[in-house]
C-alpha cells in the first residue's frame, strides 16, 4: 500500500497563509499529475489544484491568484503554498497522486484547515 505523508495545516487568520507539503515514496515511478483536494463540512470533496507531470498546472477558480501549487526539491513531493486564507478556505485537505494509465490513484490521510478569528 503505498503511503502519502501530509504535513502542514493548522488554525490561522483570515488573511494568513499556511503551506501544506506532501511526499510520495521516492521508488514511485509514472507519477502523471500530483495536487490538492478539500473537503469542508458536510461538502463533498473538491479540486483545489494540481500539477501535471509537464508541470502545467490546475487551480480551482475560487483559489487562484492566492494558491500556488509547486514540486518540493525532493522526489515526488509536492507543496500547496496558501495565502490570503478566507473562512471559506476551511476543510480537510488531501494529497492526490495519479499515475499514467489508470495505474493508480492515492490519497493522504487527510490535514486540517481552520481559518478563524
């Protein structure tokens, strides 16, 4: 089973930024797109953005211009730099790593957001 280890999250100020990171064993071969998810209370999971294996990259509209998804300088990570976190920002968020071909689709376990006053 392969393991994403998350880290990042936590409680912040509307206006605040956070930085969320995930790795992916460094042996994984065919990655094709790694991103971000999000889950807010009793919503259904939603796209938040992803990089593609030719590093174009994906945003939902409701975070662009104030989350940058990047490659992390170690193998097969990836890293979520939020700014301007809104309460609406609020949820969940899961590391999403497909390979090439329908080989694989996997998930993190998952780190909370909180953007409160």
């Amino acid at each position: 089973q392969v393991q994403l280890v998350e880290s990042g999250g936590g409680l912040v100020q509307p206006g605040g930024s956070l930085r969320l990171s995930c790795a992916a064993p460094g042996s994984m071969r065919g990655i094709d797109t790694m991103g971000w998810y999000r889950q807010a209370p009793e919503k259904q999971r939603e796209l938040v953005a992803f990089i593609t294996r030719g590093d174009t990259k994906n945003y939902s509209d409701s975070v662009k211009g104030r989350f940058t998804i990047y490659r992390g300088n170690a193998k097969n990570t990836v890293s979520l730099q939020m700014n301007n976190l809104q309460p609406e920002d609020t949820g969940v968020y899961y590391c999403n790593i497909r390979k090439v071909f329908g080989e694989g689709n996997f998930w993190g376990q998952g780190t909370q957001v909180t953007v409160s006053s």
